[in-house]
C-alpha cells in the first residue's frame, strides 16, 4: 500500500494543473458570460449599440429576444439579442 507522501506526490500535479485551468479559464469566462448576460438583458430603447457584425445603430424597439436597431434613415433592422456586441457609452 502507498504512503501519504506518494500519493500526494502523485495527485499534485493534476491539482496544480486543474487550479491553473480553473483560475485561468474556467472563472474568467464564466464572469464574462454573467456580465454579457446582464448586458443583453438590460438593453433599451434609446441605447447605442454596436451588433457584433460592426453595424453601429440605436434601439427603436425592444422585444423578448430580438431588437429593432435604427442604422439610418429610414433604415431599421432586426436583429437577435445575441447579435448585439457591445452598448456603446
């Protein structure tokens, strides 16, 4: 039967590797996914905004899950939440 001191020096390495993938990986995107959720769910009417394809416009209207953004005159798009990229300020 091994020893403590074998074991620990057996399964330390896979600990060391699953923190690294942890703090360098797994939380960072899990934050980002939180933090653009809160984003696409609080867009509104009146926002500047930029869809992920670079077409900058604003929100005419606002629907459960797509967006009508105003690009030009006269020119109204739909578009999913999911396409809106970023709000700009």
């Amino acid at each position: 039967m091994p020893d403590i001191n074998q074991l620990f020096g057996l399964l330390f390495p896979f600990v060391i590797v699953f923190a690294v993938f942890y703090f360098l990986i797994w939380r960072p995107q899990s934050l980002e996914q939180k933090k653009r959720k809160a984003m696409l769910e609080s867009l509104k009417k009146g926002a500047a905004i930029v869809t992920t394809g670079g077409i900058h416009g604003t929100i005419i209207v606002v629907k459960k899950d797509s967006v009508i953004v105003k690009i030009a005159d006269k020119v109204e798009v739909e578009i999913d939440r999911t396409g809106v990229g970023f709000v700009r300020d």
